[in-house]
C-alpha cells in the first residue's frame, strides 16, 4: 500500500471514529472556508435586536448569549426549548454596545444577571443556558454573585471554562478595542481562572456541552475542570460549529430532556 493510501486510509478511520464523514475531515478549500465561517460565527441575524428579552410572568429558562451577539443568536433553541418541551424563555438585556450586543466584561454581565435572578419571584427558579462566553456569565451569577439558590441547573454550549487560544486572535483582529471581554477569555486570564478556583455549588447541576467541530472553543478549553461525570457533566458532539449548538435540533433536544428530566 502506498504512502497516499495508507493516509487516506488512516484518515477515513479516524473520521469513523468522529461519527462523521471523511470529507469532514479535510482542510476547507475555497467556498468551504465560508461555510465553516457560518457554521462557527452564524447568520447576520445573530447581531441584530430581538424583542425576546422582556421576561413574561413566568421564567422557565434564561438563555445568555455569547460575546458580541444579540438576542436572535438564541432564538432558534429557544423556540425548541418552548414548541417541544413548553418551557418559557428569555434571553436578559445585559447591556453592551447598542444596550443588546454581548460585550461587557464577564464580572458585570454576570452580576446583571445575579441581580435579574434574585428579582424574580421566590417561586422561580430557572435553569441558565449559556452559549459561548454567556456561560462563563452564568457561572459569574452563581460562583461570584450568589445566586445559586435563585437557579435550578446549568447548561453551557461551548463556553470557553479554560479560556480558548482563539480570543487571542479576536484581539489581533481588533475586538479589544470594544471590549475587555476577548481578554478575559484568554486560557491565562484571571476571570477564567479566578472561576476555576471557586467551589462549584454542590447541589447545582451543570452540564458543559462541546463539539469536536467547534473550531472557536475546542472541546478541551470547552469542558469543565472540576467534572465529576455526575451532576457536573461533560458532554460531547460531534459536527456542530460553534453557534451550530444553538441551532441545532439535535442540542435542543438534549438541552430540553435535559432541564425537564
């Protein structure tokens, strides 16, 4: 057997192994570059307004979104998460540029959201569900902003728990500029790490979902630290990019079995 074979033949092996095809596993070329864009930075209407942040009388689940995205990067789980299992959701105004987009740091975002929590009724006690670094705000409100007695389980989507190499080049690329937040998501800063060194609630649920297609949070830098494979869960997919989590059918359904089992 050739050189050639053997390598396509090892490839094809190890794409099996991925639970996906082998073409997947080829470096993007030409018009396939735009696609793996989509799939890891999403649709143009992730980054305009939605009026889904008005919470109704009722809260089932608060999603956060990741940075610099608005509301709308949700909305697809959201509808899942209402239409399937009939949960009633909001994704919070935070603040940030335009008073929607994600881009305060996580220390602020996240006692925003501790204080949201703690405003609600004492009869409710939603689930948080966090993409990306909306995640990491979540555990802000429970670790740093005690709200843990105000929520009911985690689930994060390819939250950055040990930081990821890429808000490095997101601060190449200017994002710094706006916002301290790419910063605070590198794998050394002291926001990931200050979380890290806190007790998780033990009690809480919380679950970290990855993909091995997530090319802006790897499935390492994705998973929680102090993982127990019980209540503190590490749960891996394959072939979603990384605002795919949020638009897929297959997450939601986890997601959703998940906050009502």
């Amino acid at each position: 057997m050739g050189l050639r074979a053997r390598f396509m033949s090892r490839l094809v092996a190890r794409s099996e192994r991925l639970g996906r095809s082998s073409t997947a596993a080829v470096p993007a070329r030409g018009l396939s570059r735009l696609r793996v864009v989509h799939r890891n930075l999403g649709p143009a209407v992730n980054f305009v307004p939605s009026r889904r942040w008005q919470p109704g009388s009722n809260v089932d689940v608060l999603l956060v979104q990741g940075f610099a995205t608005g509301p709308l990067t949700l909305d697809v789980l959201a509808r899942a998460l209402t239409e399937e299992f009939e949960l009633d959701c909001c994704v919070p105004r935070l603040g940030g540029m335009l008073g929607y987009l994600q881009t305060r740091e996580v220390r602020h975002s996240g006692q925003q959201l501790a204080e949201l929590l703690h405003s609600l009724p004492s009869n409710q006690r939603p689930w948080l569900v966090g993409h990306s670094m909306g995640g990491i705000i979540a555990r802000d409100a429970v670790q740093r902003g005690g709200a843990a007695d105000k929520v009911a389980g985690v689930v994060t989507l390819g939250s950055p728990h040990r930081g990821t190499p890429v808000a490095l080049a997101g601060l190449l690329l200017g994002l710094g500029l706006i916002s301290r937040a790419p910063r605070q998501m590198l794998p050394w800063a002291r926001a990931v790490r200050d979380l890290n060194a806190l007790p998780w609630p033990a009690e809480l649920p919380i679950t970290a979902i990855v993909s091995s297609s997530d090319v802006l949070c790897p499935p390492w830098f994705g998973s929680l630290p102090f993982a127990d494979g019980c209540r503190f869960v590490n749960q891996g997919f394959a072939g979603h990019g990384h605002t795919e989590l949020v638009r897929s059918q297959e997450i939601a359904a986890y997601v959703g079995r998940l906050i009502t089992s």
